[in-house]
C-alpha cells in the first residue's frame, strides 16, 4: 500500500475565499497571522474540555449520586461520543458550510453546554440533595427525570460541540498554508515546511490546553466546588470564540463542495455496474476515447491511486457520444476526481485501523493508572509528608514533558533528520506513525512491571498492612507514552490531512484522527460491562476496577495483553512504512545506473568521434 507520497504533489486547489466569499489576496490572507488565531481557539477548547472531562466522574458519582459503574459508563459514553461526532463535523465542514462557519456555529453549542451545567451545579433545585455516597455505600437518591434529563442535555451539548469542532479547528489551520500546492519550486518547499511546523504548534497547543486543565481547573473544581469549575470552562470556551472571531478578517477559506459521499457511492455504483469493461493501461483522452483514465495521468503524480485499480472502470464511457446522443447518468460515468476521492478514503483506511489499539492504550492509561495511583503513596516526599499528589493530576505529567520536547523535535531534530533523510519535516508522517506506535508497548511494560512489584509487595506484607509503593513510580509509563503520542498523533494528523488535500476532504479525514480515540474508549466501556456483576451477586465477586481498595495479585495481566495486541498492529503498519524506503532506495539505485550508462554513452560516442576524426587526418 503506497500510499504516502501522493501529498507531494496536489492539484490545483479551489480559489480560496474570505469570510466574505471574496477571492482571497496572498499577502493579507492565510499564514502564521491567521493560524495563531485557531491555535488560541485549540488551546481554550481543550482546556474547558479537559477540565470537564477529567473530573466528570466526580460530579456524576458524588453530586448525581449515581453508582460508580454509571458513573464511569457515563463519562466513557460522554468521551466517547465527543470523538465519534467529529465526522459530523468533518463532514458537514468539507459539503456544507466550511471550516470556519462550523466552528463558530458548534462553538456556541458547546458554550451553551457549558453554561447548562454550570448553573445546574449552581442551583440545589436541579440537584439532588446532598448526600455522601461514601458513607451510604450507594444509598443516595439518584438524579431522576427532569434533573437527569437537564444533566444529559447539557453534557451532549458540549459532546456535540466539541466533536464537531475538533477536525476542523486542525483543519482550517493548515487550510492557512494551502498556498503550498499552487507554488512550485523553493515557494512551495518553504510552504510545505511551515505547514509541518504548524502541525507540531497545534499540538504544542494541545498539550498547554490540557496542562492548565489537569492542574490549575482540576484544583479549582477540587476546592471551589463544580459550579465554579464549569463556569470557568464556559469562560474558556468564550475566549476561544473571541479568539476565533479576531482573525476572521485574516482566514484563508476553503468553500465547500456539496456531499462529499454521494461522488463516492456514484464511483462505487458505476465501477459495479461496468464491472466487466476492461480498463487500457494508458490513454491519452480516456473520457473522450471511450476508455478509462488511468490514476496516474489524473491530475499529477498520485501513487496510490494506481492501487484499487478497478474502479478506474467508473470513468468508461459506454458509447461513443454524438450530437444526438444522450450524455450517461452521473451514476454511470465518473470524473477522475471522483475516482480520486474514494481511493483515498480506501487507502487510509488500513492506517486509520492500525491506531485504534494505541488509542485503547490511552484509555487503559486514563482509568487503569489512575487506580493503580488510588493503591500507591500519593505523598511527596515521604509518608510523613503533607503535600499528596491527587492521582488524577499524573495525566498532567506527559503534557508538562510535551510542552519542552515538541519545541525540541521542531527546532533541533527535524533539521537533523532533514539532512540524513532530505524530506521536509524531517521524516514523513507514515514514519512518524510507525516510530509513535512502536514506542507506545513499552508504556504498557512499564505499567504491568510496576503493578507487578506493587503486587509483591501486598503479598509479602502477609497479615501486616501492606507497605505501599510511591504514586511516583507510575511517571515512567507516563512519560513513554507522552514520547509516543507526540509522533503518532501529529504524524496521523500531517498523513491525513495531506491526503485529504486532493480530494477535497480535509476536515473528514481529519475527523478520523479523533474518531479513532472513540473506538479506543468503547471497548474499555465493554470490558467494564463484562466484569460488572449482575445485581444481586456476592460482593466478593465485584471487579477491581470498581471496588473500593485495589486487592493485591489482580491488574498486572491487561496491560501485557495490550502490549501483545499492540505490537502485532505495529507490524502492520510498518510494512507500508518499510516499502517506501525499500522503493525509495530502488529508485535511486536506478537513477544512479541510468546516469552510469548515459556517461558510458557520451564516452563511447566522444571516443567514436575522435577515431573518427583520427582517420580522417
């Protein structure tokens, strides 16, 4: 599957536009200027978010009063379908309305949201009534009819608007650099480089969002109360829209081009109903000779799209067209373009597949290691030390990491890498992907040898209490896969949104990137409900995962099995990683030969001609 230098070399884009629909002017639209305006909209985002998201299970378990395994479905579900309506977004973004209509629309969605759940955690009346769940062991009354349908609005609100700005936020973005594929030569290399850069800022924005989240808003929930917590999300979430508004005189945006999937179902229609045509390997008029084009004379150098070669045949023309002949249903002869679009849905498709288990890894990071924690010391500095880290604020700790080593890898390792491997951003994306993926197993490593020696330890403690292990001992897991979220999720956001660039769907590939996180975070909601016992069964027999205490010998084994699943998945994807190179290497070994042989060909001729001339004298 070669599917990774198409993004190379694009069509000419669409005419982008103003906010105004107005052609856009070079020197004062797109750039730096405009992206550092989505930047601020991305940071105050993922703050409110993250800070909601985070500590949700707190407020459902201890102000809803509902029982912990709700509770902790009700947050994956809430997680979970944030990631899974950023294709609603994608999509809506790249047919109907664009990038920046869609954010400012969602935007005051997910504001409303927001607003919502602040004032209910504000009023008693939409509470119940206060109740420790602890103490009771469960026996509070739970948020009923209205008061739980107010909850659920709100908080699938904010599902709603977040999702559907998540893809387009990256997107419109990088839509500010588009100018690099109608550019050629050192204009477009220069381009190609600073859409790399603002790749890496996007996510330098993401982890400063998610870093005030996890520390500063956690507190403040912590010890202010909710209300005040989700009215600071609100506040947040109203400072990006600002920030978005600000550079809307600045935006370089792309129009949308009507469904994006009713060009793919009419390629799919038309290559199966002329199924049985034979599609010519080259042709130099295909729509006009009555024959197909092949993928690599449409519109530039686009590899893969010599894969999936049978639905070239939906460009066949059945009939040689007169004046007196009806033109063929759309349904039955396709554009080049068309054709484009679904193989490029159908390339990316293996890469998207092989991400969902890293995305399983974060969520077994978010809710196994925070209970580990729960088990551990939390104290800093000793037992007898009075300052306690709260378990929770160990996510924070990849961020911090994150936010010195992106400036490092921009500043330092891509002009490294630039040199030994002479592609732009150093290595390319389906590199970075694979480096990200085969980093990710040794955080689970470190995950199973840590509760594996916190397990030993509670064993070993025979009837005395068990002597407990520091909270600080689970950073390394932490900080590993920090390492390999930095290269997989930038280098799957720069993949897809490249490949999207001439197909028309940026936003909806996009959207796969965070789609991913979704099929990530509902098998943990699965595995949760499995090991829930039924109502009515022994105490005993209730999972780890919700009981009280983590009990000694149980949790060491899921991590090593993500560890199996994952590393067979990294294979997959390396192959196409590998192939590249292979045929990179292949590629230069045959240029070299071809110059070895047209020197070898002057020098024959120039001695020809000289013994030649020799005669002739």
């Amino acid at each position: 599957m070669d599917v990774e230098s198409c993004a190379s070399s694009s069509p000419p884009p669409d005419a982008a536009v103003d906010w105004r629909g107005r052609p856009c002017e070079p020197r004062r639209h797109g750039g730096m200027r405009a992206a550092v305006f989505v930047l601020g909209i991305q940071a105050f985002e993922i703050m409110a978010i993250a800070a909601v998201g985070n500590n949700l299970i707190t407020y459902v378990f201890g102000e809803m009063h509902f029982p912990l395994s709700q509770a902790a479905n009700v947050v994956t579900n809430f997680v979970g379908t944030i990631f899974l309506l950023s294709l609603l977004g994608g999509f809506l973004s790249d047919s109907y309305l664009g990038c920046f209509w869609t954010m400012l629309i969602f935007g005051f969605v997910e504001l409303s949201g927001f607003i919502l759940l602040s004032v209910q955690a504000h009023l008693p009346q939409l509470k119940p009534p206060p109740c420790n769940m602890a103490a009771t062991d469960g026996g509070c009354e739970q948020a009923r009819g209205i008061k739980a349908s107010i909850f659920f609005a709100a908080l699938y609100l904010v599902a709603l608007g977040s999702g559907c700005l998540k893809p387009n936020m990256i997107a419109h973005g990088a839509d500010q650099f588009a100018a690099a594929a109608c550019c050629c030569g050192a204009a477009a290399a220069d381009n190609a480089k600073r859409l790399s850069t603002y790749f890496n800022s996007a996510y330098f924005s993401f982890c400063a969002g998610e870093l005030v989240a996890l520390t500063a808003l956690v507190w403040v929930q912590t010890h202010s109360g909710m209300d005040v917590g989700f009215g600071i999300s609100a506040a947040a979430m109203a400072a990006g829209l600002v920030s978005l508004v600000s550079g809307a005189a600045f935006y370089r945006n792309k129009p949308p081009q009507g469904s994006i999937f009713t060009p793919i179902a009419r390629v799919f229609v038309a290559a199966y109903t002329k199924r049985k045509q034979i599609c010519p390997s080259s042709s130099s008029d295909p729509v006009n000779a009555g024959v197909c084009e092949p993928a690599h004379l449409a519109g530039g150098s686009f590899r893969h799209a010599s894969k999936f070669r049978f639905l070239d045949k939906a460009c066949i023309r059945a009939a040689e067209q007169g004046p007196n002949t009806k033109p063929e249903s759309p349904w039955r002869l396709c554009t080049a373009a068309e054709v484009r679009q679904a193989k490029t849905l159908l390339a990316v498709a293996p890469i998207f597949a092989c991400t969902i288990v890293f995305n399983t890894v974060l969520a077994q990071l978010q809710t196994f290691s925070v209970q580990q924690g729960s088990a551990m010391d939390t104290a800093l500095g000793g037992a007898g030390s009075s300052f306690r880290i709260p378990p929770a604020s160990l996510q924070a700790i990849p961020y911090a990491m994150l936010l010195a080593l992106v400036p490092a890898y921009e500043l330092l390792l891509v002009p490294l890498m630039r040199r030994a491997t002479g592609a732009r951003s150093g290595i390319t994306p389906l590199q970075r992907i694979g480096v990200g993926l085969c980093t990710v197993p040794l955080s689970m490593v470190a995950a199973a040898t840590v509760e594996h020696r916190r397990r030993d330890l509670s064993l070993s403690a025979g009837g005395a209490p068990p002597r407990a292990m520091s909270v600080l001992w689970i950073v390394p897991q932490f900080l590993v896969f920090g390492v390999s979220e930095m290269f997989t999720a930038v280098g799957l956001i720069e993949f897809f949104y490249k490949q999207a660039r001439g197909a028309g769907m940026q936003s909806f590939l996009t959207a796969l990137t965070t789609c991913s996180y979704a099929f990530g975070f509902y098998p943990q909601l699965g595995a949760r409900v499995a090991r829930e016992p039924c109502h009515g069964e022994p105490r005993r027999r209730r999972p780890w995962r919700v009981a009280r205490r983590q009990r000694p010998g149980q949790g060491q084994a899921g991590p090593l099995l993500l560890d199996a699943r994952r590393a067979q998945r990294d294979q997959l994807l390396l192959l196409p990683a590998l192939r590249e190179v292979v045929q990179l290497r292949r590629r230069r070994r045959r240029l070299r030969r071809l110059r070895l042989r047209s020197g070898r060909r002057r020098r024959r001729r120039a001695t020809a001609r000289r013994s030649s001339e020799e005669k002739k004298t």
